[in-house]
C-alpha cells in the first residue's frame, strides 16, 4: 500500500540521529517494529522504535551531562523496568487504505520546536544533582505543526521530506528521542542516518516493549537506591 519501500508493503522511515547521541552517548537505534494489527480499523501502521538508552544534556556544553545522566537512567529503570527508550510514530492511509495521507506522531513522541539546544521549560534540577539540564519536556500535540491538519495532528504527506524511493525521512531531534518530519536542530549537529530495512520487524508495541525490556540496564545501583530512598521521579 502506498508508495516507497514495499517490504511488508509500507514505506518504512528513514531515520536520523544527531551522531553525537549515537557515538558519543551511545543511545543506538536497535529495532523498529512494524505494528499492521489495526489497519483494517485505523488505517494506519505503526513503527515503535527502541534504542539503547537516553542521556541527558548540558545546556552549557551540549555534551553528556553524566551525573545527570545517571539519575536519569535511574529513573528509568525504576519506573519503566528498562533503561533502553521506546517512542512510536505511525502512518496515516486513506479509507482505501491504498495511499499514504500524512504521519502522526502521538503525544509525547513529538519533538514541536525541542531540540538539543532547546526545551519548552526550564532546565530540570534536582537539589545538589544536576542543574541547566536538557531533559524530559513539556510536550506538544503535532496539530500545532504549520504542516499538520489542524483536526488529527497527522503531519500531511506532501510536507514530509522523503527519499528517492519514497521513505519518509524522520528526525530523532531531543536527548529523549522526540521526533519530526524536520530537524529542530537545524543543521547544527552532524547527523547518522539508518538506510537499513535489516532494522524493521514485524511486532506490536507490547513486543517493543517486552524487547526493550530483555536489553541490558544502564542504571547504576547507588543512583536508583538514592531515588527510591527520596522518592523522586522525572
């Protein structure tokens, strides 16, 4: 259905990744899993995509906060049983369920104007932790995109940036992975991109999950052990 790659018959995204959240943090896009289940109801296929993990970012340097970081996986771990990150965008068909309208990203999973460089509150602190972080943003629904139908959200596909076959290509532009069909980082980061088809699999969110879940913990016991013991949450 629809123009593109033709494997499991979708387009499947083109993503990119700033190199530095890839190389220098190591949060790498592992898997993507291709969710068909509700087309015949929503029209729409969904790609849940799981890295290695998340970090957090100085504001001032624009490197690996990795005090920060630490709490953060801490924090991770303890609340979603996983350290590794699970966001998930879908395309939109038309009623034929034949060609490709648009791509929604659902709430939290947009990144809006957020950006390495930018977050729509002020830096997180935790007293005597982290201060001047980028982490964890307010978030914003896509229907706030000027290229977005203002009535679903759903980012129209004539909009969105694509490759000679046909893939759409799509941003992981914040240190939490929020996503778009444009780089909020505008240029400023050297980017990797994942041509791979090797990285799709056919899969629902709650095997993404499960998936997420069997991959190794980054967190560091002392740090979940001060967060539990203070019962703070981000």
């Amino acid at each position: 259905r629809g123009g593109g790659h033709q494997a499991l018959g979708v387009p499947y995204p083109v993503f990119r990744q700033p190199e530095l959240d890839r190389d220098e943090a190591g949060n790498e896009l592992l898997r993507v899993f291709v969710d068909q289940t509700q087309f015949a109801v929503s029209r729409r296929v969904y790609f849940h995509v799981v890295l290695s993990g998340e970090s957090a970012w100085s504001r001032d340097t624009h490197h690996v906060d990795e005090v920060a970081t630490k709490f953060y996986r801490a924090n991770n771990s303890l609340q979603w049983k996983r350290t590794a990150d699970v966001n998930y965008l879908f395309l939109q068909y038309d009623e034929a369920g034949r060609d490709v309208t648009g791509v929604g990203f659902p709430s939290g999973n947009f990144s809006s104007t957020q950006s390495f460089f930018h977050g729509l509150k002020p830096p997180l602190t935790i007293p005597f932790l982290m201060s001047n972080v980028v982490l964890c943003d307010d978030f914003v629904r896509p229907c706030e995109a000027d290229n977005a139908d203002p009535s679903t959200g759903v980012i129209r596909w004539g909009s969105v940036t694509k490759t000679d076959d046909g893939r759409p290509v799509i941003y992981l532009n914040t240190c939490n992975h929020l996503m778009h069909v444009v780089d909020t980082n505008e240029g400023r980061l050297d980017l990797h991109t994942y041509h791979s088809v090797d990285l799709f699999h056919a899969g629902t969110g709650n095997e993404a999950e499960l998936y997420a879940r069997s991959l190794p913990d980054r967190s560091e016991g002392t740090a979940r052990s001060l967060l539990s013991t203070l019962g703070i949450k981000f």
